[in-house]
C-alpha cells in the first residue's frame, strides 16, 4: 500500500471515530507484588468533659455528653471487638462526700459514625454504672462481623451523676471515666 493508501485509511479510522493505538516496539512487564499486615485494635475519647445538665444540687442529678468515643481497628480481620467502661476513681471532691460508681450511669447512645465492610453487627451496651476496674467493666459496644477488614465505630455516651444529699454545695467533682477495647 501506498502513502497515499495509508493515509485514506487513517482519514476513514479518524472519520468513522475507530481510534488506531500504535504498538511498542518492545515492552517489559513487571508483576508486582506485597503483604498486607494487620494493624492496631485501639480507643480513643476525649480527654475533659463538664456535665452541665440536670441539677447539681444536694439530692439531683447533673447529666451530659462526654463526647466522641472511637473505635479504630485496624486488623484486617473478621475478628470482633467488645469496648467498655470503667471509673476506678469514682467522683470525689475535696471536703465533701465521694460518690461512687452506684451513683453513676453511663448510657452510650447511638452510633455517630459507622464505617465497615459487609453486615457488620454494632451493638450497644445497656445504660449502667461503670465498673469498678479494666475487668469488671461496663460493656458499652460490641462488633461482630463475618467480612474480614477494618472498621471504625464512633458514639457520644452520656453520663449521670447523683448527687448524695450530704454532699457540700460548691465543691469541685472530678472522676476518670475510662474505656478500653479488646
């Protein structure tokens, strides 16, 4: 064929809009290849809260969020997870009666964000005291899943505290509410 072929060829191509790809010369191929690995099962929370709702007086209650709770697990797994709370401190306030773990509820509310593959089931825990310690603590969620890969799971719990009769009016209460995930 001639230029003059080639080139009415490549005009009809053009105009019957079939694009024409030019072959290399020579070409090399690499196969590529890598491992995933699993990362890390872990919790975060904020670190201050101030309850402002309710009563805060001798015989109420005082009740509010203690902000985002977060779960993160990086695994890679169809491995589930339980998270929970506790408060080895209670509440305690200088000159005043300490409240205990009885006198307080924690209630993990909806989820806030959910992001897993496959049916995940999320459960959350029901409303109680925390726990005294890491092993007698308070389930707040629970992760089941039979689709192996990460997840991340977010809730805003509130907590209630009661406020003993004999407590001193302006004290200062402070307590650790903690959560772990295993």
């Amino acid at each position: 064929m001639n230029r003059r072929g080639i080139a009415a060829l490549a005009l009809a191509g053009a105009t019957a809009g079939v694009a024409f790809t030019a072959l290399p010369a020579n070409a090399a191929d690499t196969t590529v290849t890598f491992t995933t690995t699993g990362g890390a099962l872990t919790i975060t929370a904020a670190a201050t809260a101030t309850l402002t709702g309710g009563s805060t007086a001798p015989g109420g209650t005082v009740n509010g969020p203690l902000g985002t709770v977060t779960v993160n697990d990086a695994r890679g797994t169809a491995a589930g997870w339980l998270a929970s709370v506790y408060s080895t401190t209670g509440f305690t306030g200088p000159g005043s009666v300490a409240i205990t773990n009885a006198g307080v509820t924690y209630t993990p509310g909806a989820t806030t964000a959910t992001s897993a593959p496959g049916t995940p089931v999320v459960t959350a825990g029901t409303a109680g005291s925390p726990g005294a310690s890491a092993v007698a603590a308070l389930t707040a969620y629970t992760y089941a899943n039979t689709t192996a890969g990460g997840n991340t799971i977010s809730w805003n719990p509130t907590l209630a505290v009661a406020i003993p009769l004999t407590a001193v009016a302006g004290t200062l209460y402070t307590g650790t509410i903690s959560h772990q995930v295993a």
